[in-house]
C-alpha cells in the first residue's frame, strides 16, 4: 500500500471512529435518561403544575417548567434576534472589510466563548444594583444576552453565502443599500436565518446556569414579566438534587421532557428550511 492511499485509511478510520463517539454519546444519554426517567413519565406532569410537596415525591407536575421555558426561550430569541440581524447585516453591507467590523466579529466570538454562568453573575450584579428581584424579564435579558453572539456569527457567516452579483444587480436597478439587505440579502439567507434561530432557541431553552440567580423559580405559571419563573433545566436539577429516588427519578422524566423538545426544533430547523430553499438563488 502506497504511502497516500494509506494516509487516506487513516484519516476515513479517524472519521468514522469520531462520528461514532458522536453518535454513541447521544446515544448514550437517550438511553440512560429515558431507562431512568420513563418509569415516571405521566400525562399529569405534562398537564400540572406543582402542588405541594411535590418535591418531596407528592402529586403534581412540571406544566409551570415547560410553559416558563417557552416564556423565556422564546422572548430571548426574539430579543436577541431583533438586535443582531441588523448587526449582522451592518457589517456585511456597510462595514464588511473596515477595522470596526473586524473588532465587532472577534468581540462577538470572545462573546461566544464566555460560560453562561458569567452572563448570569453580571445580570446579577445589575439586578442588585438595580434592587429589582429574580423574574421573568431579568431571565429574558440574560438569555438575549447569552444568545446574542450566536445569532449575530451564525447570521453573519450565512449572509457571507449571497452572490455579490445578486447585491450588484439590485444596486442596478435602483435599490438603496437597506432596501437590498432587507428586501433581497434577508430572503436569500432566510433558511439559514432561521436555523440560527432555532439554534439560539434551543440552547436558551437548554442552559440553566444563566437564569440560576436571575429567573428566580416558582411553581405557578407567570402571568407577568416581572413574575419568577420557573425552566426544565432547573426542574431537572432541583429534582435530581433531592435524596428522594422517587423525586430523582421524576428528574429524568422532565429531562425526557426536555431532550424532546430540543429535538423537535432540530427536526423542525430542517423541514423548514427545505420550504424556504426554493428562495434562494444558487
């Protein structure tokens, strides 16, 4: 065997040996959470909310978790959303090779990098100089925030995909530079913009660390902003945090719950961006 053919065997073997640690960690953790968790899964934790002592293995269940973290996940999003698509359409379209947009990008990179529990102690810090309490709104702003450098990097290497043919052909026809980055740039790039989304969303709806000190946790629904709320993360981690096997077993069942849901959006994120590639001109 020559020297190149080898070097080709090694790295396929590489290849394949990593896609199966992937796929046998994911694997893995399906299978032990739902071994453990399934026992326990009941329409009423789906349909409850918490009654009392519910963590000490009494009636109830996660309903105020599941709606806390739609509350929360998708305000974030939203938010986070609505301040970096003009970011990144900024910096493509009026600041694309300027020292500013250089610093922009790495700034949104080391941004990327920080643990979540960092975001979580600076808005924390605020909200105590602040002397505003643990709520919904508190939560929202540090998962945006926590959010914010994914969106903004995803939506910015999407929109470095789009033909400049296509920005110089609606240039030539009249169009101002915010009318070609709204009305022609975002339609092209709208399949992969909305996976960033999705992407944002789950991994709001994912963290627990970011909202420990700042969503506080309750076991109502919110009916306000300013209302605590309470996430699946965090009703995972009470619950398995208890001595009880009945309450920890209850534990893996929300984290059933929760894998779940991340994975819905996963196989939503691809259906819709089939639908929407038929705008995109290749």
């Amino acid at each position: 065997m020559d020297k190149r053919k080898a070097e080709e065997a090694f790295f396929k073997g590489l290849m394949l040996l990593s896609t199966f640690i992937v796929v046998g960690s994911l694997l893995a953790v399906f299978a032990v959470v739902i071994w453990k968790g399934a026992p326990a899964l009941s329409l009423s934790m789906l349909t409850q909310t918490p009654k009392g002592g519910y963590y000490l293995g009494k009636e109830g269940g996660i309903l105020n978790a599941i709606i806390g973290s739609l509350y929360l996940a998708g305000g974030a999003t939203a938010l986070a959303f609505l301040i970096g698509l003009p970011i990144a359409l900024y910096l493509h379209e009026y600041a694309e090779r300027s020292k500013f947009a250089s610093f922009i990008r790495i700034s949104l990179d080391v941004l990327w990098g920080v643990p979540s529990i960092v975001y979580g102690a600076f808005a924390f810090t605020v909200m105590l100089y602040l002397r505003a309490r643990a709520s919904l709104l508190w939560g929202i702003l540090t998962v945006a925030l926590f959010v914010l450098p994914i969106i903004t990097r995803a939506i910015d290497e999407i929109l470095k995909m789009v033909p400049v043919k296509l920005r110089e052909a609606s240039y030539a026809l009249g169009s101002t530079r915010l009318e070609t980055a709204f009305k022609v740039v975002t339609r092209q790039v709208l399949p992969g913009v909305l996976t960033a989304v999705l992407l944002a969303f789950g991994r709001g709806i994912g963290d627990a660390a970011s909202v420990l000190l700042t969503a506080g946790y309750t076991d109502s629904i919110p009916n306000s902003l300013l209302d605590p709320v309470a996430t699946l993360p965090l009703a995972v981690f009470f619950q398995l945090g208890t001595p009880i096997p009945e309450v920890q077993q209850r534990g893996y069942a929300s984290g059933i719950i929760l894998l779940v849901l991340v994975l819905s959006l996963s196989i939503v994120s691809r259906l819709a961006t089939k639908k929407f590639m038929k705008y995109v001109i290749k």
